[in-house]
C-alpha cells in the first residue's frame, strides 16, 4: 500500500513538474503574457445560451436563414425528437444548417424562375388538397356511392371491383364530389 501511495505521489510530482516546465518554456521570460481567451469563471457544465426564435444564425447567399427556420427543419428531420439547434453540438448545427440553405437556396430560385401562372395553379392544386383532406367519408357513404356506380369500378378484363379493393379510391371520388358541390353552392355563374 505504502509502494502505490509513494508511487503515485512521485508520478503527481513529476507530472506537476513537467506541466510547470512546459507553461514556462511557452511563456516569455522577460513579461508575462496575457491570455488570448480568459477562462475564468468558464462554466463547463452551463447549458447553451439560447437564442431567440428572430435571431439570424447564418446566410446564403445573403439571405438570411433564422433560428425558427433552423428549428423547424431540425423538427422535420427529426421526426419532433428535437426541436432546438442551440442544443445540438457545432458540427451538427453546421451541418443543419447546410440543410437548410439546400431549402432556402431552392426556395429562391423557385421565386425568381418559376412563372406566375405555374405559381397559381401550384398554390391552387395546394389550397384543393388541403381542403379535400377535411372532408369526412363515412364507409356506409362511400359504400352507396360504391352501389350507385359499380360499373365505374371495373378491372381489366372488364369484372366489377369489390368494395374492399377499391375503397380508399371510392372515398377519395366522394371527398372530390362533395368538394365540388361545396365550391359550386358558393359560385355565382353568369352565362352571357
């Protein structure tokens, strides 16, 4: 016991020596230098400081890609595991946020190159969907539809389809309907 408690006292001394050697041979002797970085008061377990949503954290390109952009991207690729850049270490931000100038970088192109009219049908065929997926098909709808119009639900060879294999198409047919006898309830059409 008393050979490992002289044997380590011996290796503190010399490693304590050697650290002292090397910190002198580092220093000028005539003055002493002042560090580039203080370190006092370095707060190694501190969390990370937490930027505002608002707060630019880079740019490509010159454009400007916010921390909220970050953050919502990070949510996206990490199916809402993560939800905060500033927690994930510098390579993973970078690395990020490379990502996100991919998107920003695409979104501006699309801005620039693509004509308005492509635009609106795109921001069109956008606001039917996002308005089709908020009807709701009961089966015994979609089931009366499916009655009403067997011939339409036919195979190659020209056999009725069961209701079980053409469901989910007979309900999107209904979503589709109603959501044309929606938007024709509101329409004022004038022939001339």
């Amino acid at each position: 016991m008393k050979k490992i408690l002289f044997g380590m006292v011996v290796t503190f001394a010399i490693s304590a020596t050697a650290a002292d050697a090397l910190k002198n041979s580092l220093m000028p002797v005539a003055q002493k230098a002042t560090p580039a970085i203080n370190l006092d008061n370095l707060n190694v377990g501190a969390k990370p400081t937490k930027r505002a949503s608002n707060a630019i954290i880079a740019t490509v390109d010159g454009i400007a890609i916010k921390k909220e952009t970050a953050d919502k991207f990070l949510a996206l690729a990490s199916k809402g595991k993560m939800t905060d850049i500033d927690l994930l270490p510098k390579e993973q931000q970078s690395a990020l946020i490379k990502g996100v100038a991919v998107s920003v970088l695409i979104e501006s192109k699309a801005k620039k190159e693509v004509p308005q009219k492509v635009k609106d049908k795109l921001a069109a065929s956008y606001w039917a969907k996002q308005e089709i997926s908020k009807i709701k098909v009961s089966d015994d709808e979609a089931k009366a539809l499916y009655k009403k119009n067997k011939n339409m639900f036919k195979s190659k060879d020209g056999k009725v389809l069961e209701y079980d294999k053409v469901s989910q198409y007979v309900k999107m047919q209904y979503k589709q309907q109603k959501f044309n006898e929606n938007m024709m309830k509101k329409a004022k059409i004038i022939i001339k």
